[in-house]
C-alpha cells in the first residue's frame, strides 16, 4: 500500500470516528430530562418555584395541582396527583395539617384551635395512612425522598410544639421499614432565625427562607437522580 492511499484511508477513518463521536453526543445531550414530581403542603408550594429554577436544565420539576393537606386527602387524591406519568423522582410529605387542631367555631386562620379543637389526624392513624402512602407510591417505580415535616414555631394557634417531632418519628420509622431517603427539613427550618418566617407563630417562610429550604431539597433530589442514572 502506498503512502497516499494510506493517508486517504486515515483520513476517512477519522473522519468516520468524528461523525460517530457526534452522533453519540447528540444523542446524549437530546436525551429527555428526568422528571420530579413535588408533592405536599403550602410548604412545599412554596419551595417547588426555587427547586425547578435551581434544577433548570437538569430535571423537570413539578408540584401536584393544590395543597396535599393531610395523609388523610393523601389517601384519596395520590393516584390522581401522580396520573400516567412515570416519574424518576417523588419527593414528598404530610404533616404539618395532620398534627393540626381544628374548631369549626374558631375565628383563626383554617380554624385552627389547639385549645378546644380535635387533632386531624393522630399519631396511630398517621402512621397507617403513610404506610399505605408509601406502598402506592412504590409502584410508580420513581425514587422516593421523604420531606420531614418543617418545625412548629412557638405561638402557633392549631398546633403544639413538639408534636412535629413526635410525627417525624413516626414518619421516619415507616421510611426506614421502606429505605426510602430522607430529607431533615426540621432540623433545617428549626435553625432559622425569626425573619425568615412570615411572621410570629406561622409555619410559613419569606421567600429567603423558601430559597434555603429549596436549596437542601435539590440537593436531595440531585443525590437521588444520580442513584437514578446508576439503577
């Protein structure tokens, strides 16, 4: 073989590896995005903005239509809120409605009244009503993360602090018989300082304080994308 018709031949086999190589990359990068679904309270409405807009380009993030409330609505809406789709990742959590007492004669916000209402859901009916959660949950076949329940400030009206633990424990003893990740959110929000929360005795936070909750909650489903892409 002489040498030009050997130049040509390397020639064409680089320029065949290039076209490969090309090909392979675009591939990769026309590969659809994961898709995250957000699912719980006013807490996590209000964190989801800050997750998808820190996960651009990495993941579709999505909050369920509304409020999940209790495991109580939980129960009754989970299939409808998770539909079709086959999602990669679920990150999800009750509490905060559950671990509430209500009085319909109440003048507070949601009639909240942890003097004279009723608990929604107690300690014993929670952990059934997760249990069954999480079971459905399982068969969409996504990565579950579990949101601990964010803390109960001191002057709440419907709720007492220290039963935010109480239901965390709960919760984190069902995610455990499942090994189902877990995102502290109460050791998180139970370290800010009083200004990023709306106000005195309210569960809810500035938008600084929805940006740090966010902030730990990405970094959650960033870890189990990664476990994702390994499955």
């Amino acid at each position: 073989m002489n040498r030009r018709l050997l130049l040509i031949l390397i020639s064409w086999v680089l320029v065949y590896t290039s076209m490969f190589a090309t090909g392979a990359e675009n591939a990769r990068l026309q590969k659809p995005l994961p898709r995250v679904l957000i699912m719980g309270d006013s807490i996590s409405i209000g964190y989801t903005p800050y997750v998808a807009e820190m996960l651009e380009g990495e993941a579709i993030v999505s909050h369920h239509k509304g409020n999940a409330r209790h495991t109580g609505t939980g129960v009754e809406m989970l299939d409808q809120w998770i539909g079709k789709t086959k999602w990669d990742v679920i990150h999800f959590n009750w509490g905060l409605h559950d671990l509430c007492y209500r009085n319909p004669d109440s003048r507070a916000r949601d009639n909240r009244d942890k003097i004279n209402g009723t608990i929604t859901t107690n300690l014993e009916q929670y952990e059934r009503n997760l249990d069954q959660l999480v079971q459905r949950l399982e068969k969409n076949g996504a990565i579950l993360i579990w949101a601990q329940t964010t803390v109960v400030p001191e002057g709440e009206a419907g709720r007492f602090v220290g039963d935010d633990r109480k239901y965390n424990e709960v919760a984190a003893r069902i995610m455990n018989k499942y090994d189902i990740m877990i995102d502290d959110l109460y050791t998180l929000t139970r370290g800010f300082s009083p200004e990023l929360f709306v106000g005195s005795g309210d569960v809810h936070y500035t938008k600084d304080g929805y940006r740090k909750i966010a902030a730990q909650v990405t970094d959650k489903i960033r870890a189990a994308l990664k476990r994702e892409s390994l499955r």
